[in-house]
C-alpha cells in the first residue's frame, strides 16, 4: 500500500512580505488579504481590522464597478488590512480651517498667486441634487492644506462661496482635483462656474494606466506610500446610524478634508510629468479635461421621460407576457414556474428531450441560458417563445418599470453619470442609471426610446456617426478597396459581397449581403473560421474560404492586423487615432487563450478608441460652438457613436447643420466620416 503522510500535505505558510511585494505590483491587494486571513487567526485579524482604510465619500462610487473574482466577505476597495504605509499621524504636515471673512479674502489671494492649486468639496451627499456643501479644502504644496467650512444656511454659504469666485473663475490658476466631475457638478449647484485649465487625477493616471483602479486612497497607497483617513472612522459605515461630516468636529473635518487636497495635489505633481514622458498631454488636456465639463452639464441637464406612455407599456408587456406564458404551458403539456431554470431544464431536456446530450451543471440542474436556447430554437417552437419571453420580462423589470422611479423630483429628469475612466478602451460608460443600454436589437426593445422625449417647443435631435469602426480600421491599415468603396459612397457590405462571390454589386441578394456584414465586423472583433461559421451558417470550411477570400480582397487589413500585434509584442501597447494607449500585458503570455485574447484587443482597441476619440472630439467642437453662437440647444446623451440634443423647434435647421458639419470634421481621414441625423418628438422618433 501506498504510505501516506498527512503533515507533508499541509498548505505551508507562505512568505507574506515578499507575496506582499509582489501581489502590490500587479494589484492583487484584495487575494492578498484573503491569503493573509486564511493564514491567521481570528485574533491578528481582528487586530488588524482596525487598521483598514474604507473609500472616501466622493469616490465611493467610482470603484464600484470593478468586478472581484476572488472575494466572499464584503470589504473595501480602496484600504488595505496591512498597511506599513506613513499616515497623517506620522508625517510632517500643516492643516489650518480658515472661517472668518478677512482670513478667507487673505486665503483668495494667496490662492491667486499660485500657478496650480488643488481643491475638493465635502457634501452631505454624492447625489449633487440633494447635496449640501460642508466645506472646501485648498492645497498648492505638499504638507499644507487649508480647509474652509461653509455654513448650513444657503445665504450664509453662498456668502462664503462668493469670496472665493475670483479663485475658481481666474484663467489664470490652473485647477486640480480628483474625480473633478463631481466638484464641478456640486460648484455648479451654488452658481460657481469653475474656469481655466483644469487637471483631474482620477482621469490622468486612467490616461496612465487604463486597466487599473483610480479611486484617491488607493492612488495614495501606491504612489505616495501614504495612507489617507478613512470616512467611515469619522462618520460611521453607512445606514441610518451614520452621521454626516458636518457632524463631527471642526478639527476633525480639517483633518480630513485638508489631507484629501495635499494628497490629490501630491499625485498631480507624480502624474503631470508622466502624461508629459508617454506623450499624453494633448490628450489629457485638449480632449479629456474640456470633455469633463461637457459632462458635467450633460448630466445636469438630465432627460424627459414620458412616465404615462411607460406606465401603458408596462400594462401591455404584462398582458404579453401572460399570453406567452399560457402558449408554453400548451406547448409543453403542464405548468410550471418560468423564472425557474430547474424547472424549465426538466420540461425541455426530460419531457421533451430537446437534447439527448444535455448534461447536468454542478449545481444539479441543466443550463437554460440563451446561448444554450438559441442553439436549440430550430428544434421546437418553445424555444422561441421561451426566448422572447426573456425579453419582454427583463424590457419590464430593467427599463418600464424602473426608469420611473430614476425621475429626479426636483426637474422631473432623469440624469445619468458619464465615466471617463471605466472602459479601458477609452469609451464612455453611463451608470445610474445606464442610459447606453437602452435596447436596440429587437422591435420592441427599440421601442422603449420612445419614453425619453422632448419638453414642449423642443424637439430631440439624434446624430449618428455611420459604421465608424469599419471607416476606421480602413483608414488606419489604408486598404484601398476599402477606402475606396467608402469615397464612392459604396453599402460597404454591399460592396464587400460583391468582391466575396466575385459577381456584380447590383446583383448582390439579402443573404449576401448580411454575410459579407458579418464577415466586416467579426474580422474587427477577431473573428475566426468556428465563430463565423455559427453566426452565418456556413461550414467551417466554407467560413474560413470567405475569410481567406476576404484577405485576398482587402489585403492590407491582414497586413494592418499583422503589424498591431507585432507593436504590442514589442512596446506592451497599441495606440489609437490621437495617442490612447491601451496597454497588452497579456501579450506575450504563454498560455494561447489568454495571448489571443490580447492580440484581438491589439486589433480592436485601436479602432474602437480611434472612435471614441473622434466623437469625443466632436463634442468639444459642438459645445464650442453652441456656446459662440447663443444656441439653447442642450447635448444630453451620448451613446457611444451617437449623440443625443434637446433642441428648440426655431433653432433645428442651423443645429442639424451644425452637428453634421462638426462630427463629420472632427478628425483629418482620407474615409469621409459620414453622419446621420434625425428629428422627432422623442429618441426613437429621432434616431
């Protein structure tokens, strides 16, 4: 028998300041902390809990979209349990509040004869339509802040707010803060314009390094190897216990509130070099800063929903949905509760025996997802009607019925947030809510954009750039077919088509066409012979034939797609239209799933940026001119390549000729950007 020794099998305990070093470099912190509590025992835990940072209040928000793969317990994203990092109790510093008039006049004018200073707000709340001011925080040196409180009531604050207009209205300080957006927002609210040139921490170290995490206090960690005060130890974790910071005292809140502006001004004077080193001045402060207030009006001017048109939809969604429940209880003999994946796992592969190779998952229940469904429809006319009504019931939940209660009460609008540091890509994200995911791929998703509509004497304008990514990635590998279709005004898959089946563009059918569509886009996403083959159906052989043919007709795509993944392998990143650096660290990996997926994006990333940069660009163009020419026309939305406005009805003609004019102009290409603009009531009449 084999002899087995139990001890030899133990988990040794693994090196934790030399695993530290290492997880800190590749921003493992969260893997780190749960290695550290499985090696430990409750008491050092507990020990140490009391060390842990929690986000400050402004930045809560912006981490919370980054998805953790490896934790159970519920922590923060920005602290750290095991922290040797210097903190306000051990470092050199000067925090004064300054809250009598004379000494903030004093405080102004210092403020004036500096070339950069920092500055952050303290509110009640991150909802900049119910938040109140609580103070300001200066700083324009490492070690020394100043802090200013405001009072509760509105006259008094906006007395105190007036004494520091000359500072954030000068064109002459540059101003910085981290997560800027928010400052200007909250600013705004007391009828401070904030001008000049402006530089955001958050946004420069997303420009820096795209992939990673941007929220102050981590920033702070691995920059400055300082560790700011925690939130939560001043006012509590958040429910109904938890106070505002205007509740602790004055000296508490300087502390605090002072700290967040040396920090912020200590990473502007390690980030600002930086952008200058990797080429990405320009960027940061020709687009993405001037972007950044744009924003900010953007998501204060907020949208009209039609909350009577939802409330009928809501009605007759549930009717059809009634409807489509009783046809798949016919369908399949019995009834049984649809949101139950068990239950409908056992009717389709039991009872009706869809698929003979159907496996259980772990969980003891087969997958009923849609890529399962889908593969399934062509067997039983359930399928479809289990698929649509998916659809109708996540149309109900995640837009009619929500979207109402998203309406702000005090201008019955709904106002998204726009982030510039989510997509690595350099693409928007919309978040709470998302108003870039309105559906769009089946009739009655389409339909939901007809809630968001105009106010009376306005109509909505939506301008649309036309198959930007394929304008682009024929632009940027100069495939001359393809540049060429595009300056003749060629249906680009029309003409794709034509070259695929080697016949006549007028004699090019409907299959046709949407093959040489797929073709098109799955070459920019990376597409191969099995992907093309199931979304076509084609055999595999007759897929990869298309896709050699492809090559042979537009050669230098090949040859492009060749050499952006040769400039990954050799400098870690590719770069789009204006300089975005998307950085490949996967590039080089050993293992081929995860190499492929960083030569796709070595491919993709520039294309997609490129686009983002462009309508980006468009926007600045836009608003500039808007602005210059006394127009009432508000932008409201952006939808990744499409631009939403709230126009009044005497200014559409010189306002639809104005967007077409500047999003079409917004960067040099030898491919005509083209863009496609409409009017109507509301979104969906428009688009």
């Amino acid at each position: 028998p084999v002899e087995f020794e139990h001890e030899k099998y133990h988990l040794e305990k693994p090196d934790f300041p030399k695993l530290k070093e290492i997880f800190d470099e590749i921003e493992f912190k969260r893997l780190y902390e749960n290695l550290y509590r499985i090696f430990h025992s409750e008491a050092e835990n507990q020990a140490l809990e009391t060390e842990k940072a929690t986000p400050k209040a402004k930045n809560a928000g912006q981490e919370a979209v980054q998805l953790d793969l490896f934790a159970n317990y519920e922590d923060s994203q920005e602290g750290s349990l095991f922290s040797s990092y210097a903190g306000i109790e051990n470092t050199d510093h000067l925090y004064q509040f300054i809250d009598n008039e004379k000494a903030q006049r004093i405080l102004v004018q210092n403020l004036l004869g500096q070339k950069a200073v920092c500055f952050d707000t303290e509110t009640t709340s991150l909802n900049e339509f119910e938040a109140e001011l609580i103070g300001m925080s200066f700083s324009y040196r490492k070690g020394l802040a100043y802090y200013v409180p405001i009072p509760e009531n509105r006259e008094e604050a906006l007395a105190v707010l007036d004494i520091f207009k000359p500072f954030f209205e000068s064109e002459e300080v540059l101003k910085i803060a981290h997560n800027f957006k928010f400052d200007y927002k909250i600013l705004a609210q007391y009828g401070v314009e904030i001008r000049g040139e402006l530089f955001d921490t958050m946004i420069a170290h997303y420009l820096l390094n795209p992939d990673g995490r941007h929220g102050m206090d981590y920033l702070s960690e691995i920059y400055l190897k300082y560790q700011p005060i925690s939130i939560e130890s001043l006012i509590g974790k958040k429910g109904k216990n938890q106070k505002t910071l205007r509740e602790v005292s004055l000296e508490t809140q300087t502390n605090y509130a002072a700290e967040d502006a040396d920090v912020t001004f200590q990473l502007y004077e390690v980030f600002s070099p930086q952008l200058k080193k990797e080429n990405l001045e320009e960027l940061f402060h020709k687009v993405e800063m001037p972007l950044m207030k744009i924003l900010a009006k953007m998501e204060l001017a907020g949208i009209s929903l039609d909350t009577d048109w939802l409330s009928k939809e809501s009605v007759d969604l549930e009717n059809d949905l009634r409807e489509l429940e009783q046809k798949i209880f016919e369908l399949s003999g019995e009834e049984f509760n649809m949101n139950s994946p068990k239950q409908l796992g056992e009717i389709l592969f039991e009872k009706l025996k869809l698929d003979p190779k159907a496996k259980k998952t772990k969980t003891g229940q087969y997958s009923t997802s849609e890529e399962v469904l889908q593969k399934l429809a062509y067997k039983h006319e359930i399928i479809q009607h289990i698929l649509k009504y998916r659809t109708y019931q996540k149309l109900k939940s995640t837009y009619v019925d929500a979207l109402p209660s998203e309406i702000e009460p005090k201008d019955n609008r709904v106002h998204t947030t726009f982030s510039q540091t989510t997509a690595a890509t350099g693409r928007l994200s919309s978040l709470n809510p998302n108003l870039q995911n309105i559906p769009i791929r089946t009739a009655r998703g389409q339909q939901i954009r007809g809630a968001f509509v105009a106010e009376e004497g306005k109509k909505i304008i939506s301008a649309d750039y036309s198959q930007i990514e394929l304008r682009l990635i024929a632009e940027l590998s100069g495939e001359d077919n393809m540049i060429k279709a595009f300056q003749n005004g060629e249906d680009i898959h029309a003409s794709t088509a034509s070259k695929l089946f080697k016949i006549p563009l007028d004699q090019v059918d409907k299959t046709q066409r949407s093959q040489a569509k797929t073709v098109n886009f799955g070459i920019i996403y990376g597409q191969g012979a099995f992907a093309l083959a199931e979304q076509t159906g084609l055999s595999r052989t007759e897929a990869k034939q298309m896709i050699d043919s492809y090559y042979e007709n537009y050669p230098k795509l090949k040859i492009f797609m060749t050499e952006q993944v040769e400039k990954a392998r050799k400098n870690g990143f590719v770069e789009t239209i204006l300089g975005r650096k998307r950085h490949l660290k996967d590039i080089n990996s050993n293992n081929f799933v995860v190499r492929g997926h960083a030569e796709r994006n070595a491919v993709n990333a520039p294309i997609q940026g490129s686009a983002a940069d462009i309508i980006k660009v468009a926007m600045i163009d836009i608003d500039r001119a808007l602005s210059e020419g006394g127009f009432k026309t508000k932008m409201l939305l952006q939808v990744h390549d499409e631009l939403l406005f709230e126009v009044p009805e005497e200014e559409i003609e010189p306002i639809k000729a104005l967007i077409k004019e500047k999003m079409e102009s917004a960067v040099k290409t030898k491919v005509p950007l083209i863009v496609e603009v409409g009017v109507g009531n509301n979104w969906l009449e428009a688009h």
